[in-house]
C-alpha cells in the first residue's frame, strides 16, 4: 500500500526563508552563494519542502539503487 509523504513541496519562497532562519550575516550571504551555485549546477529552481527543508531537484545517472543522504 502507498502511504502518503510526511513532508511536501510548500510555498515557502527560499529567500524569505535564509533571510528569517539564519541569523548570521555571513551565513546569509554564504547561503545564498550556494544557493546561486547549486541552481547553475543543478539547472533547477529550489523549492521548500516542509518547513525548513530546501531541495534541489536533481538528476542522477548511473548511481547505485541505494543511497544514504545524511544531513551535515
């Protein structure tokens, strides 16, 4: 049986969401650099997920079935 995702794409906008959660002005505007960066990289806009989730779809080919993502 499916079941349904606990956590789902928002509305949140990715910008308002650096600039409320991180309090560092160094950080905001290291966040926002890699933001920059991973949407060259990627060719994809980020997206909210959840509440403090921010996701970059990205493609991946030739990759074992199984991976592991730990957060840092």
């Amino acid at each position: 049986m499916a079941t349904k995702n606990k956590t789902t794409e928002t509305e949140i906008a990715v910008i308002d969401f650096i600039h409320s959660f991180v309090d560092n002005e160094q950080k905001k505007q290291d966040s926002l650099a890699l933001i920059e960066l991973m949407k060259k990289w990627s060719g994809f806009e980020p997206k909210m997920w959840g509440q403090q989730s921010l996701v970059l779809e990205v493609t991946i080919i030739n990759m074992p079935a199984v991976m592991k993502a730990t957060p840092c």
